[in-house]
C-alpha cells in the first residue's frame, strides 16, 4: 500500500499549495478525470484510488483524487460534504461520484456552472436498496435516502456499476434508459507492494481467519453453527475474525462461538496483517437474499494464495471455477465437515489456492490487457 499511503499524505495535505497536491493539474491532450472525496476502505480503494493510480501510469489519461477521507464505521455511504476546488472541476473531463445518499443537486448545478462540459457519474459500487437491517449500513438507510440516490443517479450522464447484477437491477428500479457502463473491481500492484517481505508470524495452531466486517452481520450470524463446531471439533486450530468494526451494534452474531476477534487499524495494514496471521484457510460467511455483496473479498484472497470456503452462492460460485478454485457446499453440515477435512489436507487446500491465484492474477487486473482497454475506454 505503499503507492496509497503516498498519494492519501498528498492530497490530504491541505497546507500544499494546489500543484504540489495535484502534479497533475495542467492543460494537455490527455483525458482528465477526477475522483471526488473517496473513503479509505474497500469501496474507495476499488472504485477510485487503484483506478486513479492506474490511469495515471498511461499516456492518454490522467486522474486526481481529490482527498481521501478515513475510514469512519459511522460513515459508510459517503454521508459528508464535498468541497468544491474550482481549479479541479475546470480542469476535468470527468467528475465520478461515490454512491451518494445526499440530495446533490445543487453540488451538481454549482459544477456545471463552473464547467458546462464536464461529464458527472456516479459510482455504484453494491445493491444499497437490499441492505439487509441487521447490516451497518442498512440500518442507517431510510426512505428518503434511497430516494435521494435514485435521483443522484438520473443526475448522472452515466453510471459506474462493478458487474451486471448490480447494473441491470438499478436499470429495472429507475425503469429509465440511463446511460450505464461496467467496470469490474481489479486488483493493482499498488495494493500488494512489498507484501511478500512481510514475515507470517509463528503459531504452533493452524489458523482459519473468518472473513467479518459492519456489513456482514447477516453472513455470520448465519454461518454460527459452523464456527461453534469447527471450534469444539479442532481445538488444534485457532478460528479469527478479521475486520474492522465487528464490535456489531445489534445482537452480536459471533455470540457464544468463542472465535477470536482481531481487527485492523486502516487499509495501509489491511493486508499486512492479514498476511501475519498465515491462514491456512478463509471462511467466507454468505447467507441466501437478494443483497449483492462485492466481491473484494475473492479477489485478495486468491491474489494472497490463501484457499477459500464458502456456500455455493453467487458472486464464488461465479468468478471462480467450482471446485477447482474455491471450495463451495450448499447446506451448513457440509460445510462444516469440508472445513474439517481439509485442514487435513496440506496438497488439495495449496492446489485450490494456486489455481484461484492464477486465474484471478490473469484476469481480474489492470494488468490484463482486455479489462484496462475496457476501463480506458469508458472515458474517451
């Protein structure tokens, strides 16, 4: 995270004069876009930081960030003012938006004003409408909030969605014919940078991390029984919960299951820490409704090479190839019992891993020359 950490200390330095902040904010052939006011997490790091590094290592584009906010579990859906620098909205071609629950139209009357030209979009990066209650998020969401990102969205010359699942349930809600494009969640050399010098700490256990964050409540409440039985059945493994802000508000899904809860204090230790805990698997909670979940998760882990099981529900079932890259089961029993075999099971588990590392290293990059034409091409 490296390439992160410095371009966050940058655009945050609010004390730098404008062309210290912004190096690339100057009139050229190239195409401008700027990322408004991402959050360090997930959704900012996928959808405008890794895609505003990469941009900016090509000869026809060039992107600003215009500060990234901390990552705040009270925040999670952009809920904040967003300051307009005159300087920057001139400058761009394109201004994207994160998902928004705030009434924006006036922010988008005080932009066109200062450039009539200038294309608005908004990112959309999950399915808000189908938080699940017992969620983070979802608990926050009232009525007006979804109308307020429905009307953001009609705002928009276009809309951002990471996949057809979310693009073609918006396309249905708003029953408009809304200009759309997909940009897939990629992963970047920026994010792993200096990862293979981290050092896994020592453990005469076998660790299993359980995949948890505010938004997952659901996911692990469901899949309780399995932990409380890998725990009694294995006391030869250390079972954790890895993620932030899993001291959950509600009734508390990891009750009575005695796994450990270990959390991180930003992104920039994200995936250090998670390397130190040398898993020899990642249990990925999932429950069956309609909410669409990202798939940030399928992508780091494979990328980490550390083997993944899960519930034989999109989006695993999907990106990776059952069974040879992702271990799935549909009833909780057999999962439970998967788990259990294959700690066991030193080759099969390193065999699963490497197959899913290479095909998502291969195909769900920048690095892959197909996706990066697709994204460069959205903004020509």
């Amino acid at each position: 995270m490296k390439y992160v950490k410095e371009l966050y200390d940058r655009v945050n330095d609010f004390k730098s004069p404008l062309e210290k902040r912004y190096p690339q904010l100057g009139y050229n052939k190239q195409v401008h876009i700027a990322f408004m006011s991402p959050m360090l997490n997930k959704q900012g790091l996928y959808r405008a930081i890794l895609p505003a590094l990469e941009l900016n290592r090509t000869k026809t584009h060039s992107a600003i960030v215009t500060n990234i906010l901390p990552d705040d579990c009270i925040k999670d859906i952009n809920d904040f003012h967003i300051k307009i620098i005159p300087e920057i909205i001139q400058w761009a071609h394109y201004i994207v938006f994160p998902a928004n629950i705030q009434d924006m139209e006036d922010l988008v009357g005080q932009i066109k004003a200062y450039n009539p030209n200038v294309k608005i979009v908004m990112d959309i990066d999950r399915i808000y409408h189908n938080l699940n209650s017992k969620n983070y998020s979802g608990v926050k969401f009232k009525r007006k909030f979804f109308t307020n990102l429905e009307k953001n969205i009609k705002l928009c010359d276009f809309t951002l969605y990471p996949d057809r699942v979310s693009e073609t349930y918006y396309k249905k809600l708003l029953g408009e014919k809304l200009p759309t494009y997909i940009s897939p969640n990629l992963l970047s050399n920026a994010q792993f940078a200096g990862i293979d010098k981290v050092k896994p700490k020592e453990s005469d256990k076998k660790t299993i991390v359980v995949m948890a964050g505010r938004n997952d409540w659901n996911d692990i409440n469901s899949f309780r029984k399995i932990f409380t039985y890998i725990v009694a059945k294995r006391p030869d493994i250390n079972v954790i919960a890895y993620g932030k802000c899993i001291n959950f508000e509600t009734e508390d899904p990891l009750r009575t299951t005695n796994v450990k809860r270990i959390g991180y204090k930003d992104m920039f230790e994200y995936y250090t820490k998670l390397k130190e805990l040398n898993p020899v698997l990642a249990i990925v909670p999932i429950k069956t409704e309609e909410f669409y979940r990202p798939y940030y998760k399928i992508l780091e882990l494979s990328a980490l090479g550390i083997p993944i099981i899960t519930k034989d529900k999109y989006p695993y079932n999907h990106l990776l190839a059952v069974p040879d890259m992702v271990t799935v089961a549909t009833r909780k029993d057999t999962i439970s019992r998967r788990i259990n075999s294959l700690l066991d099971l030193d080759s099969e588990r390193q065999e699963i891993a490497n197959a899913a590392q290479h095909h998502i290293v291969d195909t769900y990059t920048y690095g892959n020359k197909g996706m990066m034409e697709n994204f460069l091409s959205i903004f020509s």
